[in-house]
C-alpha cells in the first residue's frame, strides 16, 4: 500500500470554527490531491498540488484553502465549517509510471477523514 | 468538461455468478484513460483496473475485465466468479493524459452499489 496518512480520521466539530486535515504521504510523490465524498455524489475534487507551494482549485473548492510547504504535506483548511461541509475527505497522491512505451499516471487514496459539521 | 454517468445506484448478485456494471463518459478529448475503483465498506479506495484510451484491447485483472468502446464512449465492468468480497461500491472515473499537473485529476461516476448474495 501507498504510504498515506490523514488525520484526524474523525472529527466533530461546531459551525464557524476552523478546521484543518492533513496528508502526509512518505512516497515522495509530486501530486497530491483533496477529495470529497458525499452521497450521490461521488468523489469531487476540492483542491490539488502539482509541487511545493503549487496548488489549484478543484470543482467544489468554495470555503476550502490548501496548504503544501513540504512534498510529503498537502493541508485541507476550513476556515469557517459549515454544516453543508458535513463528508468524507479523502486525500490522493500520484506520480507518472512508465509502463513500457506509455507513461500514466495513477492515484492511490489515503484511508480517509469523516468530518461532521454540527 | 467531462462526466462520467454510471446509471445503476445498486445491483446485486449471486455468488459465483457474472455481472457487470455499466459506465458512460463524455469527453472531447481523444487521449485519456479509465479507470474502476471499488471501495469496501472500510472505505478505503482500491484501484480495480485500469484502460488506456488509444489501447483498443480491452483491460484484464483476473476476475475482473472491462468492455471498453471508445466511439460509444462506454466503459462497463464485469465481474466473473462473483465472491463475497467484492461486496462494494465501485465507481468509474475518467482522467485526461498528455497534459501537465493539473489534467492528472479525476472525474468520478457516482457509483454503483454491488452486493454479492451468498
């Protein structure tokens, strides 16, 4: 398995408070990845990083900041959790594979952080 | 933009026996690929299979293999031998190639719910 960590992997907190989750990855892999997980939804992508201090929005990214000082740390801010922010958070980590005369690049998952917003 | 459609939120199966699970996209691109995740009920997200757009040969791990048509743009899962084990959801997800960073990202289906019943 990847070696990728998030924690806390639970967490209860109260509407308007800040709320950080962090990925720690021990791959030395390039990209790293911010998911979210709701139902009926799949996973969509909140934010992702493509370096040090290279990140960009994903496609539900409104009321999230992220954070990458170091390559093995990829950080997921709340500033201000809202009840609509109730889900499963799932970080990702990938780097391209040469496989043959093709290269792809593939994501594995972290185990996971189920945030509940009251 | 691309959307990966899967139209089945929950199938199930008996043991032993096939099934196969559906999966549409859209996309204008031509180079790409697709990829079959299964998450358990441990949540953790385990890559199933992968396929390469330009590859015409269709994908097969094992018990699992894909039936993929590009011009249809269909990408459906079968499962052979089905086993308790493969309990899950599974979603399909689709991820451009040939571009820097940020094009490593996924698009996710919302997911098919598969129960094997002994």
């Amino acid at each position: 398995d990847a070696g990728i960590t998030q924690s806390p992997r639970h967490k209860v907190t109260e509407t308007g408070t800040p709320v950080t989750l962090r990925c720690h990855q021990t791959e030395n892999h390039r990209y790293m990845y911010w998911y979210r997980q709701d139902p009926g939804h799949g996973l969509r992508l909140i934010h992702y990083s493509y370096g040090v201090k290279d990140t960009d929005k994903g496609e539900v990214s409104d009321g999230y900041s992220v954070s990458r000082s170091k390559t093995e740390d990829f950080l997921l801010t709340l500033e201000s959790a809202t009840s609509s922010q109730t889900s499963v958070y799932f970080c990702a980590i990938s780097d391209t594979v040469s496989s043959g005369r093709s290269s792809y690049n593939e994501q594995f998952f972290g185990p996971g952080t189920r945030l509940t917003v009251l | 933009a691309q959307t990966v459609t899967q139209s089945q939120p929950e199938m199930s199966v008996q043991e032993a026996e096939t099934v196969t699970l559906s999966c549409t996209y859209d996309t204008s691109e031509n180079n790409y690929y697709l990829f079959w995740y299964k998450q358990p009920p441990s949540r953790q997200m385990i890559l199933v299979i992968r396929q390469e757009a330009y590859k015409q040969q269709n994908a097969t791990e094992n018990r699992f293999s894909v039936n993929f048509q590009k011009a249809a743009k269909s990408f459906s899962l079968k499962i052979s031998d089905s086993q308790l084990g493969d309990t899950a959801m599974y979603f399909c997800a689709f991820m451009k190639h040939g571009e820097w960073a940020g094009s490593y990202q996924l698009t996710f289906g919302k997911g098919t719910k598969l129960s094997v019943i002994p």
